[in-house]
C-alpha cells in the first residue's frame, strides 16, 4: 500500500488531542498526543496538523463545541468529509459492557484494546500510551469499520 493513499485522520478532542493516522488498508499508520496548551494555539495548529496527516479521505472526531468546530471548519475549507462521535457511541462497538461501567475501567480497557490494534497494524510500539493517543487510536478503528475500510475487528485484535 502506498502511503500516498487518502487516510482517515481520528482525534480526540481537547487542549490535549489524541491523533490517529489510519490508511485504507484499515491499519494504524501512526498515533500520538499532541498538547495545543490553549484554544488559540490549537486554532494555528489545526491547518499544519491535517497537512501533515498527508492526504486526507475522513476526519473523525471525538466530542463536540468550540475545539470541534475548529476541526471541522478546516475540514470544510479542505472539503473533507467529518464523522462525529460520542465515545459512548464507539465504545459500544469495541469495548465490553463490563469495560464501560466507568470512565477509568474505560480507559484502561482502551489501552489494552489500543495497543493490540498498535501491534496488528505494525505501528512503533510505544513506550508510554498517554490515554488520549489510546483513545484516538480506538477512534480510528471504529471510523474505518463505519466508512468500509474494514469488515470488522480484525482477530488479531480481537481478546
């Protein structure tokens, strides 16, 4: 696979983003946290960030007001497409009832499930998994399950 393809960029939103580069293929090309600091800041930083995601066929993204209207403005400006999602929304799809009972138990389960997906996909391993890059990553899974890109979890992933 080329990694000219489009991809789908997953971000969970906040000051603190979660970012999750996937490729057609339905692998995870690249994760990481990125801190903004300040709502001005993420508002410079967007344009440079979808940029350097390279080119682009879906943004994805996790929660909603002021930081997600940046977003999707620049989106818009760039013509491509937004899902929005709540983290209830795809942690129905990914996560077992008992793993959703909290937002901890949630979080901890999303980083066992992220870092099989960062494994499946051949991705560097990380050294530390900060939640948001977690989440992101998780994120992004359930967007190319929701677009196509991929049937299902693959099994790999699967616990």
């Amino acid at each position: 696979m080329s990694t000219d393809a489009p991809g789908l960029l997953a971000v969970d939103l906040g000051l603190r983003s979660g970012l999750a580069l996937y490729g057609p293929d339905g692998r995870l090309r690249w994760y990481r946290s990125q801190n903004f600091g300040s709502q001005a800041r993420l508002k410079r930083a967007v344009p440079s960030v979808l940029h350097s995601a390279g080119p682009l066929a879906w943004l994805v993204l996790e929660g909603g007001g002021p930081i997600a209207e940046v977003w999707e403005r620049e989106a818009l400006r760039r013509s491509l497409p937004v899902l929005r999602v709540s983290a209830e929304d795809w942690r129905v799809r990914l996560l077992y009832p008992r793993e959703q009972r909290t937002g901890g138990l949630a979080k901890e389960a999303a980083d066992v499930l992220a870092r099989r997906v960062i494994a499946w996909s051949g991705a560097p391993r990380p050294t530390s998994l900060r939640h948001d890059a977690a989440e992101a990553v998780l994120l992004g899974l359930w967007g190319v399950m929701e677009i196509g890109w991929l049937a299902q979890v693959p099994p790999e992933v699967r616990r």
